[in-house]
C-alpha cells in the first residue's frame, strides 16, 4: 500500500506517537503527519473520545483495544507481570514497576514543604494536606471534614449501620477492614507486638504502646489535686474519683454505689456467700 501523508491538526496536550499521546502535560498543537491511514485513525479515536472496543463480559467501552485487554483481566482473573523478589502477580506492567519500589526502597516523589519523601505520587498528594490542612470532604449528616474521601466513606458507616467486613470464625461484623483483621487475633491467638524488654507479646499495638510505659517509668499522667502521677489514663481517671466522689457502678440488689468496678464486683461475691 501507497504511503498516504495526512496531518493531524487537532488541539491536544503532549505529541508522542504512542499510548500517552492523549496525556496531559503542556497546551500545545498538534500538527503531526502520518504516513499510514490506520495510525491516523487511532489517533484521531483518541481526539474525539470514540470508544468501539466493548468489553463482552460487562459491556464497559473503551477507546483501545490494548485498554480492552489490559481491563479483561479483570474477569479473567489473569496477571502475567510477577514480582522476581516476591512472587506477587499484577494485571500492568506499571503496577509491577510501582511495587518493585518496596523492594528497592525508591521514593522519587519529595514534598517540597518537609522533604519527606514518598513511593507513589498519590501517598505525596494525601501527605500535601498535612501542610495544607484542607479538609475539603465533609459528612452530610454531621458536618465533620475530612482531608480524603475514603476517610468521609469509612465515617459514613456510623450513619448508615454498614459493617461489611464479616469475620468467618464468630459471625461478627465490622465497619472497616482493619477492624476486622485485629479481632481475628482473638481466635488465631496471633500477638504480634513483642515488647524488647521483657518480650512480652500483644494483640495491639497501643497495647505494647501502654505497656512500654512500665519500662520507662513514663508517668504522663499528673493529679491536679494531689499532684500524684500515673502510667496510664485509665488509672488516673479512676484515682480522680477520690476527689469527685463520683461512685458510678451501682449495685440493682441493694442500692449501693462505689468508686471501682472491682470493688462493686467484691461487694456481690460477698454477698452471694452471705
């Protein structure tokens, strides 16, 4: 076939005569000359947005067939890019290259207001809001803001009741993911952070937070009214009673209240004997 020359004038961002050519990265023309009629064809599919390549298994369209393809594997279930380090699959090749960053520790995106630096480009625009403080999400229903919108999405479900996570094990149902995955620690017994001190082991990480506490001899707790410290929150609440007199556990036999709940618990087992 006769090499036909024909020109491309439409107004577009970025000349490559590849798959980025429909990329944006500076407003400028292009004036690109083809020598075959089925370049120019599927370049000019990429101008007016024409999708002919329908997926058969969902119906979703798409303007090229290598996107068709690339999007296939999603029912197929197919991922030919494998980790040499891992072993872990993905359906794109930039995925696979994304990942290798784990293991090579590349960071190539920098915050220019901390220098901290990031694998992905997406973790650098969520760490831009902590310099930023916008919090341009906001719940309908209470007006709390939130700087992403996974995060608005995972506070929804206080409002809406929704727990999809269920656990396999006791049938119950969790709102987030994560929830779901630390009370599974009940039944597999897994305590995953070991105190280097003593080697005591814990479910939570708040937990060995907590603990580490007793090791330091960290009492960031202080009295106002008597000036004693404590390790933890809760043992500081319970000492300010003392001083309140607040007595919140209540005793339905005889009336009685008191300061602790274990007191309130000794109450009962002595009057049960008696």
């Amino acid at each position: 076939m006769t090499p036909i020359a024909i020109s491309c004038s439409q107004e577009i961002s970025s000349l490559h005569l590849n798959s980025s050519h429909d990329q944006i990265q500076e407003d400028i023309k292009c004036e690109a000359s083809f020598t075959q009629e089925t370049v120019l064809q599927s370049l000019q599919s990429l101008h007016t947005r024409e999708k002919s390549h329908h997926c058969s298994h969902c119906g979703k369209s798409f303007n090229r067939q290598s996107h068709l393809l690339t999007h296939e594997r999603v029912h197929t279930g197919e991922r030919p890019y494998q980790c040499s380090q891992c072993g872990k699959s993905f359906t794109q090749r930039s995925n696979l290259h994304l990942h290798q960053r784990i293991h090579t520790g590349e960071k190539p995106h920098h915050c220019s207001e901390c220098g901290k630096s990031f694998t992905l480009r997406s973790h650098l625009r969520m760490h831009h809001v902590v310099h930023t403080r916008e919090r341009p999400y906001q719940c309908s229903q209470c007006g709390n803001s939130f700087s992403q919108p996974n995060h608005l999405r995972l506070h929804q479900r206080i409002h809406t009741g929704e727990k999809p996570y269920l656990c396999s094990e006791c049938g119950k149902t969790f709102s987030q993911q994560s929830h779901l995955r630390i009370h599974q620690r009940v039944h597999t017994g897994e305590k995953p952070y070991r105190c280097s001190q003593c080697g005591r082991s814990f479910t939570h990480q708040s937990h060995l937070q907590r603990h580490q506490l007793i090791h330091s001899g960290v009492k960031p707790y202080h009295c106002l009214h008597c000036g004693k410290s404590f390790t933890h929150g809760s043992t500081f609440q319970a000492h300010q009673r003392i001083h309140t007199g607040e007595k919140p556990y209540y005793c339905s036999g005889c009336g009685r209240n008191f300061t602790y709940l274990s007191n309130l618990q000794r109450h009962k087992c002595t009057s049960q004997v008696m």
